[in-house]
C-alpha cells in the first residue's frame, strides 16, 4: 500500500486482534463522549459565544469579552460557579501552585490524601531539601499527607483524622509516576465526604490533570471546590498551545486570580492576545480528543497484554484518565518503546528519545513526543524515570487511527530489536 510504515504482518495481526476485543469499551466510550459534547455545546449557548468573543485583546486586558466568556463556559461545563482559564498559566504544575499559594496561609495545613503528589509539586510545596527558595513551607504553611492503601485505594480512616486540622484536603486525580489506580469521580467524591464529615470548612483541591471529559462528571459535582487541570491536556482538545485553568467555589477562584495577577485586580487585567479562538476551539473538542485518546489507551493496553507485558489499567477497566501505564520490565524494552512512540509521531519522528536529568525529577527520565505543542499530553507521547518496574505512561492520540499506529510501531521497534518475539 502506498505510504503505508514497514510494520511486520505479524504486529499487524496482533493489532487487528487486539482492536476487535475493545469493542465493548469503544462504544461506552462513545457514549461518554456524546454525552459530555452535549454538555460542552450547552455550555458555549448558554453564554453566548460570539465571534466577538474569539478577538484578542491587547496590554491590560480590561473588558476581554473573550476571556470573561471562556472562564463562564469552563464553569458551566463543569459544574463550577466560576473559571479562571489564563494562557498565562505555563502548566499544570503552575496552576496548582496558583491555586494552592491562592488559598492556604501561614499556620495552614496541607493534607495531601492521595499519598506523596506529583514530583513537580515537591519544591512548590518544600519537600526538597533546599529551603528559601519561597515554597509554601518556606511561608509557614504545615504539610502532612496519607499514604494510600497497598492496593492503591484510599486511606478513609486515616483521612478521616487528619483532615480535623487541614485547611486543604489535595486530591491527586492521576497516578503520575507510580502505579497506584487513578482515581474515578465518585472515588474522590467519597474522599471528600470522609474528609469534611470531620471538617466542614475544609477546601478540597482535585489536581485534575489528565481526567477532565474522561467520565461523564467532573469532581466539582460530588464536593471538590477547585479543581485545577493543563489546556495543554486534554480540556485544551489538542489546539490550545498553551495554559491552564482554575475552576469551582467563586471566592476560591478569586482568590486564585488575586495571587496569578496581584490583590485588588485579579480576574479583572490580563489581555488573551491571540489566545482565545484557540483556547475555545480547543475546548469545544475537547470531549472527542479525549474520546480518541481513551480508545488508544485501551488498544495499547489490549495489544502488550496479548504481547504478555501487564498494563494498568487492564484493557478491560474503566477508564478515569488518559494515561496507561505499561510494564515493560527493563530498560532496554522501556527505550525501545518509546523510541517507537517517537517513530509514529508526526512531528520530530526522525529524532531518537535519550534519557535525561529533567528539571523537577529525581531520575533521569525518557520522553517520546513528537508533538504539534511540545509537551502535549494529550498528543500520543510516552515518558517514564529510568528506575524500576519500567514502566512506561502512555498517553493521548488525538486520533485514534494514529494512535494505534503509534502504538504498533513501538511494538515493532521492540521486535526489529529482538525484545520480543511473535
């Protein structure tokens, strides 16, 4: 066929294999993505999106239609009373920081229940050892946290005890680099209820990254007061180039806006430039994106489990975020892999992913991401510290069909050198 990649007939097969026992999850998958569509197109109705509303504004951004219009469709979509959707936010590291500087003070507690968060959050929140560099430690802010059980599921005893005496309970909603399950919306819903049954004023934060439109309900449904995520995931469609968003209790979002802008201007400054057509667009499809990306990540999952590698989630559980993990048992593997992932993208194919010391990492970390916006996650990319199980975090496809293909062609360079055997 013309144009078509040098894939052994035998992946091929397994491919075809795989693809027909995912029927079932395709067509729930389906319906999630029907039903959250709707919710998104209601959204852009009820606030009136006009082409005014795609313009971009210049210097301090005062009466940015645009941007009061995005932060209203993020809310609606999502359950929230209010939105601060900013291409000023570098990533979803810097919302949460935003968010977690905008509510907490000295003398405050931060219960992370989820165990140990994200490894990017170490420094803003001052787990590192160096000190004075300004993270909330350093401004007297208490931390604690609740391992997870060992199989993953919440610690609601434990949670329970120590949320008395918390100003915010951080809910991590994705498992980043371990191989606890993530965790489904009506999971940190019960999370919530154990935590403020102790402590009513409590303000839930849910580091929602990666999960926005994989279920039909987000966590500002069942408690959460913010919920905080990257445009550069999967609420950005695979169009926003950049930002991220802030979204749940008004006060709280406020508060937020006080500490990315300064107190006494907030929401009311900072211009969209040219942002705003994209950010929305990017929204709009969101829902379908992320559809794709979710059908990749069963694929992937089905066809290394017939390869005879573990995945988690299983091909055949519910999903609640993009990402999959795969266990690829050793180095060698986990490189060729993503070396793979790198051959099937349509952007910096011809590159060969090398690990390497990343900043906020404590291992040397491997990247396959050959994407239209560099580090977009919900772009097929592959990443994984160069440490035991191997494992390597799938995510995104923002189609299907090349997503598959992206996941056969790292099959195939695993085959081509030897790591596997059909």
């Amino acid at each position: 066929m013309q144009g078509s990649f040098e894939i052994d007939e035998s992946i091929r097969l397994l491919a075809d294999k795989a693809e027909k026992a995912c029927a079932e999850q395709f067509l729930e998958i389906d319906k999630t993505v029907r039903q959250n569509s709707e919710k998104v197109l209601y959204s852009f109705i009820k606030n009136r999106v006009s082409e005014a509303s795609l313009k971009g504004t210049n210097g301090y951004g005062y009466g940015d239609v645009g941007r009061d219009t995005t932060d209203r469709v993020y809310a609606d979509a999502f359950g929230a009373e209010d939105a601060l959707v900013r291409h000023t936010f570098v990533n979803g590291t810097h919302a949460l920081s935003t968010a977690l500087f905008g509510v907490l003070r000295p003398d405050d507690t931060l219960l992370c229940v989820t165990g140990k968060p994200y490894d990017t959050l170490e420094e803003v929140i001052g787990l590192s050892d160096e000190k004075g560099k300004g993270s909330l430690i350093d401004f007297g802010v208490k931390y604690d946290e609740v391992e997870l059980l060992k199989d993953g599921t919440p610690d609601y005893e434990k949670i329970s005890k120590k949320a008395k005496s918390a100003k915010v309970i951080y809910i991590q909603r994705s498992r980043g680099y371990s191989l606890r399950p993530s965790l489904d919306v009506d999971t940190i819903g019960k999370i919530i209820s154990c935590a403020k049954a102790e402590n009513s004023a409590a303000i839930a934060i849910v580091d929602n990254c990666y999960g926005e439109f994989a279920e039909v309900k987000e966590p500002v449904s069942v408690g959460a007061n913010l919920i905080v995520g990257s445009l550069i995931k999967n609420p950005g469609g695979g169009i926003a180039q950049t930002g991220g968003y802030i979204a749940g209790d008004k006060e709280l979002v406020n508060m937020c806006a006080d500490r990315l802008t300064c107190v006494g201007m907030g929401k009311e400054v900072g211009c969209s430039l040219s942002m705003t057509r994209e950010i929305l667009l990017g929204f709009f499809l969101a829902p379908q994106t992320v559809g794709e990306a979710l059908k990749t990540s069963v694929f992937a999952c089905r066809f290394f489990e017939l390869l005879g590698f573990e995945t988690l989630p299983k091909a055949s559980e519910k999903r609640t975020d993009i990402i999959a993990s795969i266990l690829l048992e050793n180095e060698e593997n986990l490189t060729a892999f993503c070396q793979g992932i790198q051959k099937g993208s349509p952007v910096d194919s011809f590159v060969t992913p090398e690990a390497w010391d990343m900043p906020g990492y404590d291992s040397k970390v491997i990247m396959a991401a050959g994407a239209f916006t560099m580090g977009a996650s919900i772009e097929l990319s592959a990443d994984a510290p160069i440490r035991e199980p191997y494992a390597a975090w799938l995510q995104g496809g923002i189609t299907y069909p090349t997503g598959r293909l992206g996941v056969m062609l790292a099959a195939e360079e695993m085959r081509k050198k030897g790591y596997i055997k059909l």
